[in-house]
C-alpha cells in the first residue's frame, strides 16, 4: 500500500485524507482547485519550517500559488492564549478572507492552534491540516477537535471547526527522532486497543519494521487508524457518545502530562501509552478483562521501545491523591463524575462512570510506588 484516500463523511462538511509518501511536492494540486485568493497563509514552527518549509512553499509555487508563513515556537507550550493571539493577528494582518484557506504544517500543536484559530477568524475561514508527526497524523489532525491549553488543564479552550483537507505525507515521519516517532505510535496503538484486536495483532508483528522506516507499513497503520477515527468521528462529531472512546488512555494521560507541567519530560503519545496500560490494568483489577491483556499490552510497548509505565517518567510527581484531583479537570467529567474508557479485552473498550474511586486511587498508588 503506497497511497490511500480516507473519507469523512459529515453533511456539509465532508473532506478527504490523502496518505502518501511525496505529497508535498503535490501539495499545489490539492489546494489550488480550492478556489479564494492564490495566496496561502501557513502557520508552523520553527522545527518544522525549517525542515520542509521551502519544500512546501516550492509545491504550492508550482501550481501558480503565493504564501507567507509565520513560525511559532515548538512545544505543547505554544497552545497558550499570547500565541492564539499572535496568530489570529497575523492571519488578520494578511488579509485572509472567509473563502480563503490557511494551512496548519506541523504537528499536533500545531494542528490545534491553528485551527483554533480558523475556527474564530472572521467567525470560521477554512483550513487543510498537512500534519508532520505520525502523532498528528493518525489523531489530531483528523475529526476537527482544535484549541489551547489552560493553567487548569489540556485542550480546556476550543472548537469543534473540520478540516477542508488533511495531507498526510507519510515521507515526513522520517525526520522525526525515534522519541517523537514512538510518541506517535501510542496512539496508533490505542486504536487496536480500543476497537481492532486484529490490527492490534498486526501491529505486535509488524511494529518493528514500521518504526524501522518500512514505508508500506507506515502507510497501513496510518491509514487504518485515520479509517477508525473517521468512522467514530462521523457517528458522533461533537463528544455526546461514542467518541469519548478515542480517549482510552487520556484521563490518565492528561494528569500526568499536567504533574510534569506540559513539558518535554513526557510528551503526550508516551502519555497515552502509559494511560492505556493503566486504563487495561484498572479493568483487569475490576475483572473486566483477563490479567494477560494489561501484560500484553505493556509486552508491546517494551518491545518497541516505549515509555510504559508511571516509573518511566522521569523526575519527581506527586501523590496518587493529587494525580487523583488533577484528573478531575479533565473535560471527560460528567455529573461531576470521571468517566474511564475501560476495556473487556483487547479492541473492546467502552466507556463508563462507574468506576470507584478507591480503584484507580490503588492502581495509581501501585504505580507510583513502582518508581
């Protein structure tokens, strides 16, 4: 498999993903039959501007389109309100018209700011994801979740604002280090653990050459992942239900990413992966699914090299009580009340509210004490 469309079907605004390796070179095909001025206004970072910048503009030159980009500073710490701000003024100052199109090139962060920042512009101008990580790739980019973090938690200010188009040039992820690449995988991994026991089975055989540079491989795993997503994304666009389950991992992910201030001490797919081995150990230890599936899952994640445990991150956190607390910000309460995505098994997850509180507050206390 060297190319593959995945399409998202929602009424007025449905859009395709395009996978390939070299699709930045075509990136002028795509975006000129898009129609509004020939001028592209881009929004990166300085990482990646200066990886693929001129590669980009190159491509969109070709097709007979000008563009002008603004490079913002790498980090989860960019998703602030100075930078929203910053980029919303820039987009203003060049003019861009509600027909027009802004692109987001870059990873997750992106990927939300930027959109976030369509989203509010001009009361919502469009713009086409072209995501760098395998990270954004396979999940931020795709299903029109867009915003900025808050001192009182993740992703706490947004709106939902679809894509027109996301461009998922798979050659990209070869210049990601191995750290970035296998933060990405967490989140390939998590579609396997929370609704294709058979790509999960794929993927403890073929994860390897994936993460090796097997470019056939990188494009099926990105592909099937982006086809999950899509599928839940269409049943439930906003949050009311099902799409809850693309946050397997993520409540205790986001505690954790908060205990380590959002920094470069755990990146948010070594987060994920991390939450999916407590979210499968909480359900083994409520006898929800066998004790050989929270084993599996970590199996997998050594094999590749990852984080997996609360033990792996490195520096001081506090105490299960305050991992506790930190989790009751997360956008995923209800009612006041935490809601898991737990699992019956491998590609069976769910989501519930009735979880004790003394059961994660022992899985995190046996975590911690693994340190």
């Amino acid at each position: 498999m060297t190319a593959a469309t995945v399409h998202v079907e929602l009424p007025g605004r449905a859009y395709d993903i395009e996978i390939a390796p070299g699709l930045l070179a075509q990136v002028g095909q795509f975006l000129a039959p898009m129609g509004g001025r020939k001028h592209v206004c881009i929004v990166t970072d300085h990482n990646v501007a200066e990886l693929h910048l001129a590669q980009l503009q190159a491509g969109l030159s070709a097709a007979g389109l000008t563009s002008e980009a603004l490079a913002l500073p790498p980090g989860e710490a960019t998703k602030c309100w100075a930078e929203l701000e910053r980029t919303a003024e820039w987009l203003l100052a060049q003019k861009v018209e509600r027909g027009d199109v802004v692109v987001a090139f870059g990873g997750g962060v992106i990927g939300d700011l930027a959109g976030f920042a369509a989203a509010i512009l001009r009361r919502g101008v469009r713009f086409v994801q072209i995501p760098t990580s395998l990270l954004a790739q396979v999940d931020s980019s795709v299903g029109g979740k867009t915003g900025i973090n808050s001192p009182m938690g993740k992703n706490l200010i947004g709106a939902f604002h679809q894509p027109a188009l996301v461009l998922a040039d798979t050659a990209l992820l070869g210049t990601l280090t191995a750290r970035d690449f296998l933060a990405g995988y967490g989140e390939v991994v998590k579609y396997g653990l929370l609704g294709d026991a058979r790509f999960f089975d794929w993927l403890e055989q073929n994860g390897p050459a994936l993460a090796a540079g097997d470019m056939d491989a990188r494009v099926r795993a990105v592909t099937r992942s982006c086809q999950m997503k899509a599928d839940i994304v269409q049943r439930d666009e906003t949050e009311q239900g099902d799409r809850a389950l693309l946050n397997l991992g993520h409540t205790f992910c986001h505690a954790l990413e908060a205990a380590t201030g959002y920094s470069d001490r755990l990146l948010h797919g070594e987060g994920v992966a991390i939450g999916c081995a407590l979210a499968f150990e909480l359900s083994a230890r409520l006898r929800l699914c066998s004790q050989e599936d929270p084993s599996r899952v970590r199996a997998h994640l050594r094999q590749m090299g990852m984080k997996v445990d609360i033990a792996d991150i490195p520096g001081d956190l506090p105490d299960a009580d305050a991992l506790l607390e930190l989790m009751g910000q997360d956008k995923k309460v209800l009612d006041g009340k935490l809601r898991f995505i737990l699992a019956r098994g491998i590609g069976e997850a769910f989501i519930t509210s009735d979880v004790p509180r003394d059961a994660v507050l022992t899985v995190l206390t046996d975590a911690l004490a693994g340190r």
